[in-house]
C-alpha cells in the first residue's frame, strides 16, 4: 500500500545523493570550499527536507484512504478521527458567528453519534505549525493510535530538527545555502541523507504495520 511512496521517496533520495556529487565533483576540481560547491551542500538540505515532508504527507494520505475504504461506523471510531472527518463542522464552530455558536456545537456533537461511514477528505493534513519537527510526527500517531515510536533511534529526533531549522533557514531568506553548505563536509551531509532514508523508512513501515493491525481505526 506504502509501495509507491516508499519508491518516489527512494528516487528523490538518489536525486540528492547525486546532486551532492556534484559539489564533491567540484571540490576535487579545485580549491576545498568552492563557493558554488558550498551552495549545492546547502541546497541538499532542502531536497533533504523535501524528501521527508513528502513521506509525512503522502503516508497520512494513504492512511486516510485505508479509513474510508474500511468505512467504520462513526459512533465506532476512534475519537480523535473524528477531529479529521468532522473537520468542517469544527471550522464551523471555531470561525462561526455568535449566534450559531449552540446550534454549530449541538449539529457537531449530534455527528459523532451517527452509524454513517467514517469520512475523511484526502486532500487533509492535521498540521501543528511546527514544519514537521518531532511534534507533527508526535501528532499524526496520537491521531490514530499508533504505538510504535515516531523514529527507530532517538538520535534521529536530532537530526530532524536540525533538517527543518536549517531548511527553513534557506527557504525563507534568512540564511544563505552557501553559508550553511559551507558548515558541512560531503560525508556529513551523506549522513545526514542516510538519517532522512532511516527516518522515512521508518515512517513508512510503522504506517503499513499498524494498517495490518486489528481494527486499526476503532
């Protein structure tokens, strides 16, 4: 079920690993450091980055749709999935006027009693604002009960947040990629890839593990 995601994501990886050979191509040419060497390594951050917001995001998709094909009687689900399928009732009561607040509140409650079919829009993500940082992982298993640990070795919680600081840092203008680039040699940065692939990996095959359990979405 993960089989598609877990291959783009392997190709993205490939993409990085040799974009990063690029730098070391141009290292080995001339003077250690070479300006346009600095920005390829900094660019590799944020390809990196890339790489692991897309298993995030596509993982909680595929996850969504193994949901509504199991089409769970609402007033059986876990509660917390009710937050994804009821989402627009939820925005209703949040941004609502005053007036509706009751009748919003009583038509939102009345939804979680129904037999209807768990629901849920496979365009959502429930993002936290923390651009993926341990927090967002944290969130997406405590939505569907999942058990397992959000990464295979606590070194890596490390490494995520240094992959979104440094990403964000380059993204959004406040930090050169040369400047960052220029923080790393090629070998860090191989095994700052090799993390993201663990990570990703370890996303993936927690996602598919918990799919295989009994009843996964009650």
């Amino acid at each position: 079920m993960f089989a598609s995601v877990n291959a783009e994501a392997l190709l993205r990886i490939a993409a990085t690993r040799a974009l990063l050979r690029t730098a070391q191509a141009l290292e080995a040419a001339g003077p250690s450091g070479h300006p346009s060497s600095r920005t390829i390594k900094g660019l590799a951050f944020v390809q990196n980055y890339a790489v692991y917001e897309f298993v995030n995001k596509e993982g909680v998709r595929v996850l969504i749709g193994a949901a509504n094909t199991a089409a769970v009687p609402r007033n059986q689900a876990r509660a917390p999935l009710l937050g994804l399928a009821l989402d627009p009732l939820f925005s209703k009561v949040i941004a609502g006027a005053e007036k509706n607040t009751w009748s919003a509140r009583a038509e939102l409650l009345e939804q979680t009693r129904v037999p209807d079919p768990l629901r849920i829009a496979d365009s959502l993500f429930p993002k936290d604002g923390s651009f993926f940082r341990p927090s967002q992982l944290e969130l997406v298993w405590s939505l569907f009960g999942i058990r397992a640990p959000i990464v295979p070795d606590n070194r890596l919680l490390g490494h995520i947040i240094e992959m979104v600081d440094t990403r964000n840092a380059i993204a959004h203008g406040s930090t050169a990629a040369d400047a960052i680039g220029g923080r790393f040699s090629i070998k860090e940065i191989e095994r700052r890839i090799d993390d993201t692939e663990a990570v990703c990996s370890h996303i993936l095959l927690t996602f598919s593990a918990y799919l295989s359990g009994p009843n996964p979405f009650k």
